[in-house]
C-alpha cells in the first residue's frame, strides 16, 4: 500500500487544489492510420489510442474492434482501449475476465475502492478524463498480481459505445508541470484564470478532484491530499479543505514551504526545523509567484512533525 501512496498521492493531490508516431507494439492499419503524437506526451497520446480506436470502429465495424482489443495485439506499451456498450457492460478489453460486467460494479473500483464507473459513464463525445488506481500491462501483467499505479483515463461517447484508454502517471514529471501550467494561468489572468484552467471538464487535472475527494474522505493511504494558493502574506486562497482556507501556510505545512524558488522545488517534512510544526510526513511541489505560493502532494498530520513515516 506504502508503494501505491507513493505513486498516487503527490499526483491526486496535484489538481485537487480547486475543488506522439505510433510506438513499438502498434499495430499499423491504412483504414485507421491517423497522425500520431509522441509517447513522451502520454496525455495527447492517450487520446490518440482512443481516435484510433473510434477509427477502427468506423471503418471495420463493432466485431473487428472488439477482435483487435480483446487480444494481446491491441496492447501498446502501457496503453490498450477497453470499450462499454450502451448497457453499461464491459465488451471489449485485453483481460477477459472483465469482459461482460457491470462497470457500475466491482469492474469499476479501483484496488482501494473508488468506484470510477460513474465518472466515466458520464462522458460525452467530448471526452472526459477519469483517473484510478490500476494495473499497469507495462510492469505486469493486467491480472491482479501486477503493479498497480495511478492511471489518468480518457472516455468518449461515440455511436452509444464508450471507448477508452489511458496513462499512468509519473509523478515527478506530472506535478511539476500541472503546477507551472498553474503559474502561467495565474500570472496571465488571476484566480478567475487558475480556476477556469482547473475546472475545464476536458481539463487533464478536472478528473482527479473527485478521485482525491475519495481518498481523502476515507483515508484509504493515510494521509491527504492537498492543492493550495497562498497569498503573499500566508492566507490560504484555496484548498481542496475548504476549512483550511484563511488558515496560514506555514501552520498547514511549517516553514519550510517558504523555502519555494519561482522555478517550483520539492518540499519534504524533512524541510522544517524539528519542533517547528508542519505535517509527519511530506512531498509537496511549489512554485513562488512572485510571492503568491501555487503547490501541491502529500501529507500526514500529527506525530514528530521533522520525521518521516
């Protein structure tokens, strides 16, 4: 569990502030053949699995698809398309024992219980994102004795059937990003940009507040996830806690949290001074705004805030 916290949490908590040609393994088809983006984008091309599929789908037809992505060859690195039909059942993935179920049922909970499937039976044809903890084919195997990590999902309604794929996120690389991303909108257009660029249903980040909702009301890895905006002066702007905002940073988090550069660094318990308050346990990215502190991670309250769990 310790290894699922460490993958998922920094991550979840990341847009909870508010509450690619193809790669080896790709099969190649002229009457799906679509431009694609490059792996190391896994969100632009996680969407293009899913417009291959959906391509796939119109030019061969139900069966056909289903008989791609129901076998080993529709696997491509850590991406392969499930589909749903329009009863809400699982037709078409790699692991046959989730075909022919509920996705409102156990085949839609994660390992630590979130059940997603209502978040992706609410997709359009403009898609949705929807993360979850799950195996990844890339480490394992999609059975349940492989590695599970933090998988970001992308679902589009086309023709009554939901096709979807998705990626597992890096923490290292994600947080950073989302938040510099964060720091643009706020530097550009305020609070009102910052919001809007969190809230957008299309949004890469918009899927994981309800996810991290989830886990921090049920406490699932021991800790919570936390998004912040602090004021220059320490007043937390927002929280995914809305009783946490008007608090001070630095009672949230320690002292440490000043120790944020503008191009963003990585904070840990370890940071603050012994005694000086501030979580047991922590890994938080933040960014100075010039003054205005933008971060998010993980952390458990309580115990000897300078050790670590």
């Amino acid at each position: 569990m310790r290894r699922i916290a460490s993958a998922v949490a920094a991550v979840l908590v990341a847009t909870a502030l508010l509450g690619a040609g193809c790669g080896d393994g790709a099969e190649t088809d002229t009457a799906v053949e679509l431009p694609a983006p490059s792996k190391s984008d896994p969100a632009a091309y996680t969407k293009f699995v899913v417009d291959q599929a959906i391509a796939r789908y119109e030019a061969e037809g139900l069966d056909a698809t289903l008989a791609h992505y129901n076998s080993p060859a529709g696997i491509d690195d850590q991406w392969y398309v499930f589909v749903i039909d329009g009863n809400d059942i699982v037709v078409g993935h790699p692991d046959r024992e989730r075909r022919g179920l509920d996705v409102k049922g156990w085949v839609g909970t994660d390992i630590n219980g979130y059940n997603f499937g209502p978040e992706m039976l609410a997709a359009t044809e403009a898609g949705r994102w929807v993360p979850y903890v799950y195996v990844n084919p890339a480490e394992g195997t999609l059975g349940d004795e492989g590695v599970f990590e933090l998988k970001n999902a992308w679902a589009v309604r086309h023709d009554g059937l939901l096709f979807v794929s998705g990626w597992y996120i890096d923490t290292e690389m994600f947080v950073p990003r989302l938040i510099a991303e964060s720091a643009e909108h706020f530097r550009s257009g305020g609070m009102e940009a910052i919001l809007e660029f969190y809230n957008d249903p299309q949004g890469i980040s918009a899927g994981l507040v309800p996810t991290a909702d989830y886990y921090n009301r049920t406490g699932t890895l021991g800790g919570l996830f936390t998004g912040f905006i602090a004021a220059p002066d320490g007043e937390i702007l927002t929280h995914i806690d809305p009783l946490v905002i008007g608090t001070d940073i630095e009672d949230l988090l320690g002292p440490a949290v000043r120790s944020a550069t503008a191009e963003g660094t990585w904070i840990t318990a370890e940071d603050n001074p012994a005694g000086a308050g501030g979580p047991r346990t922590m890994r938080i990215w933040v960014m100075d705004v010039e003054g205005t502190l933008i971060g998010a991670g993980w952390y458990e309250v309580g115990g000897d805030p300078g050790s670590a769990a």
